[in-house]
C-alpha cells in the first residue's frame, strides 16, 4: 500500500513538473503582451528555463526521466504493473506518456525548448539589483 501511495505521489509531482513547463511557457507569453510584472521575475524565469533544459538533455541523451524511474520502480515494489489502475493515476497516466517513438519526443522537447529560450531573449527576466558589491539589494517596501 505504502509503495502505491508513493507511486501515485510521484505521478501527481510529474503532472506538476509539466504543468509548471507548459502553463509557465503561456503564463510568460500572456504575461509579456499583458504587462504582469512577476512573469520577469528573475528566479521564476531561470527555474523555468532551467526544467526544459534539462527535459532536452534527457531527450537528446536517451535517458529516462529520474520521476518516471522512480514511479515504476515504486510500482514494481508494489507488486503493480509500471501502469497505474486506479482512476486518478490512470488518467495522469494517459495524460503524461504516450506510445510514439522517441524522435518525436526529442523533436517536440527541443522545438518547446526553443520556445523558451527565444521568450528568455525576447523577453528577458529583470536581473537581480546588485549594490556596488556584487550585493543582491532587498526590494523596497512602498508605503514604509
């Protein structure tokens, strides 16, 4: 029961980990035509560019994603197939992975990747304000 529960955890943190790539990716675009300051936020930019750099690495290397090792690896310990049965987890399931060769991921990897590195030049994130020092400054507190 414990490794199912653990198994479906990792699923829901993978669902998680997509919807922050893609829903981020439109957030920014929205974000940049509407004018929200916080889709330039620094942090936020770099974590996002950071994820789908890292999805092409896999993708262009071959290697598996380390949650979906470690969700059948999980499954396996619970005696399940790598294929949940349960109704949530079946349809993350569904919506995660798909039968279709792995150059096609990589193409589709690489060209969303290629997205987001355009929007990080066309749009670039407000760099942290440093003082004199090298120093990150504290943002100002308005009405203090």
């Amino acid at each position: 029961m414990l490794w199912q529960v653990l198994a479906d955890a990792v699923l829901v943190v993978h669902a998680a980990f997509i919807a922050f790539v893609v829903f981020g990716f439109a957030a920014i675009l929205l974000g940049v035509a509407l004018g929200w300051g916080w889709v330039r936020n620094f942090s936020f930019r770099f974590v996002h560019l950071f994820s789908i750099v890292f999805v092409c690495a896999e993708s262009v290397t071959g290697s598996m994603c380390p949650l979906t090792v470690l969700e059948s690896d999980f499954r396996r310990r619970a005696g399940q197939s790598p294929y949940p049965g349960d109704f949530v987890a079946y349809w993350l399931h569904r919506l995660i992975y798909y039968d279709w060769p792995p150059w096609v991921f990589a193409a589709l990897y690489l060209g969303f990747g290629a997205l987001v590195v355009l929007t990080f030049v066309l749009a670039p994130p407000r760099w942290p304000r440093g003082n004199e020092n090298g120093a990150v400054r504290a943002p100002r507190r308005h009405g203090v």
